[in-house]
C-alpha cells in the first residue's frame, strides 16, 4: 500500500482570478509584501500496488485522466509506502 499526495496547479500561463482575490485580500489584512498568488488542488490518495513503480505508473494515469487538465494545469505528486499502523 501506497500514499500519494498529489499537488494541481494552473500553468503560470494562464490566468488566475482566485489567488487574485486571495492577493487582494491579504493586501487588504496588510500583507503587501505578499505577491503572485496562485491557487491549486491538494489530493491525497492510497494505492495498493506491488512496488513503487506500480503505484506511480497509476497515480500519473488517474493525474492525466482526471485529476489534472493537461490543457491548463500541470502536476506534481510524490509517492510513500504507507505506514500500517502499530498495535498495541
């Protein structure tokens, strides 16, 4: 078993109107040093694989097909082998 957490942002490219209002708003709590805001996705996942290969072969299909518009957003994701919890 594996944890994934996968990370989605908008390519610097294109336009994004959400982290503006977050800029606007921390400019308006004071934060001016405070710049280019952008906004993205935070996901966290399990998958059951055999080896860690496995496992970031199908987190890439799942970011490709549906997590992540490969028009307008890029991804990044990092993989670990999930820890089994200790009994005691």
């Amino acid at each position: 078993m594996f944890k994934a957490v996968v990370t989605v942002t908008l390519r610097p490219s294109i336009l994004d109107p959400e982290g503006k209002t977050v800029e606007q708003s921390l400019h308006q709590l004071g934060y001016g040093a405070v710049h280019n805001v952008r906004m993205g996705k935070h996901i966290e996942l399990e998958v059951d694989a055999e080896t860690e290969s496995q496992a970031r072969e199908t987190v890439d299909d799942i970011c490709n097909k549906l997590l992540a518009n490969p028009v307008m957003e890029d991804y990044t994701f990092t993989i670990r082998r999930k820890e089994e919890a200790v009994k005691e």
